[in-house]
C-alpha cells in the first residue's frame, strides 16, 4: 500500500507516493489559485470570478463544487453549508459548471457569481472544490479525496476597527528566544489584516530588542494571536514590551510586562 501524506494549507496540496530523487521529478500536486480574495461591493451588487485548478498528479479527479458561509461565533470561525445562516451570502452562489473532472497534468475553471444581501453581518464564504479520484485505485493503492477552498472576503463600508484584549509570554529557554504575544480582536464591521511590530525594554527604558508579527486576516468578531519571536537571548532581569499594529490608517498600540529568571 502506497504511503499517502496529504498537507493542507493554503490552496494546495502536495501527494507523497514514493521518496523522490533530489528534484529530478516534479511533486504531484493539487493547486487552487486564487486562495484568498478580496471583493469591494455595495450591498445587493453582485460579483463573479473565475477559481482555476490544476491537477498534476498521476490521476484523475472529479471535483464538486459547494459555497459555504463563514460564521463567527465565540470569536472563532465556523463554517455553515448554504442557506442555513439568515442573511447568509452562499445561498446565491452560482457555479458554471457545478462540478469539474481533470485528468492527470491538466487543468480547469470554475466561474462563481455571487450576490451579497442588502443586510447582511457576514462578510466571506469558502468555495470549496470537493475532490475525489475518478478511477479505480490499482491494486495495492489506496483511494483518496482532497478538498481545497477559496476564501473569498467581501468589503462592504468603512468601519475599520480592533483592538488588543491580551498579553502573554512564553519563557526563552537555552534552544528558544522570548515569545511575546498580543491578543487581536476585530470589533469592526469589516475584515482587517493588521501588521505590528514590538520593541522590547529593559528596567531602564532602553530598547534591547525589536521583532516584527506576522500579519493575520481577522473577520468582524473573530479574535487571533500574534506573536512576535525576540531575535536574541535576552539577559536575566524584568522587560516591557511596546508593540503597535496598522491597518487602513489605524493605529492600536499595547503592551505587556515579563521577567527573564
């Protein structure tokens, strides 16, 4: 039986059949593009793009087709099938064709028209392309499916708002530097991806570190951690650490306090 290793991340994956020689072989892989978008609309407007697949692995796969909300609770995604959310955006989701079949190293497109309600909380949907090989497995194989997804994000005004709601600090250690982390929340209306920085200070007051955090996607309601790594060791004693993040002109800054032992 062939050792199948699937890595969802982003649009893609990447199928393991064998150990591969160096680079002498491509990778079969599973590629949807675009794999995040950002749609600006008025309420009521309606908006198409076309999602593009590759298959460049040794099979071939049927793909369906299915539009799903992106819900908030708790301050955490979820994700509802069309129609079961009021106001809900994937229940106008049209999808030409509703169902896509590429054969091995080729490729293919699906056209997505949505239309956004006039009031509506949410503001993104994943299309999912729902995977399946279509031909029997050969003998001493395993079948297999994949499913990737497009999250596609709707701007509908201008309310650009968060804010810090907490701090903490993983202890550095002999193999591992200071991890400081910040608490987003987005208590806006609209998607943000705030990018941030922090300086570390001494008892004294002086920087004795700087470090950047990589940026997130927060929906309206949701709440993340970011986290920056201090680029070096840092001596026995108590620090402060000073960060701000920027979206659209906005500027939040926090801070946060922790000892070094």
């Amino acid at each position: 039986m062939k050792n199948l290793v699937f890595l969802f991340g982003s649009a893609a994956i990447l199928l393991h059949s064998q150990p591969l020689a160096g680079d002498q072989a491509p990778r079969p892989t599973l590629t949807l593009t675009p794999a995040v978008v950002l749609a600006k609309v008025k309420p009521g407007q309606g908006w198409t793009q076309t999602l593009r697949m590759s298959n460049m692995t040794g099979g071939t796969f049927r793909f369906d087709i299915e539009v799903q909300d992106v819900v908030v609770k708790n301050s955490q995604r979820t994700y509802v099938p069309a129609g079961e959310t009021e106001n809900g955006i994937a229940a106008s989701a049209v999808a030409s064709p509703r169902s896509l079949i590429l054969h091995p190293q080729e490729q293919g497109s699906v056209v997505v028209t949505l239309t956004v309600p006039q009031q509506t909380p949410l503001r993104a949907v994943v299309i999912y392309f729902k995977g399946a090989l279509d031909t029997p497995a050969n003998e001493g194989t395993v079948g297999l499916g994949a499913s990737l997804g497009a999250l596609i994000t709707f701007e509908l005004s201008q309310d650009y708002s968060f804010k810090a709601v907490g701090f903490s600090a993983t202890p550095q250690t002999a193999t591992t530097n200071q991890v400081v982390t910040h608490e987003l929340l987005n208590s806006g209306s609209e998607v943000v991806v705030p990018k941030g920085a922090t300086a570390i200070l001494d008892d004294s007051g002086h920087s004795v570190a700087k470090a950047t955090f990589p940026a997130h996607r927060l929906l309206p309601g949701e709440s993340t951690a970011f986290s920056a790594t201090c680029p070096v060791q840092l001596k026995p004693g108590h620090y402060r650490a000073i960060s701000s993040f920027e979206y659209n002109n906005q500027i939040v800054t926090a801070s946060g306090e922790f000892s070094v032992p």
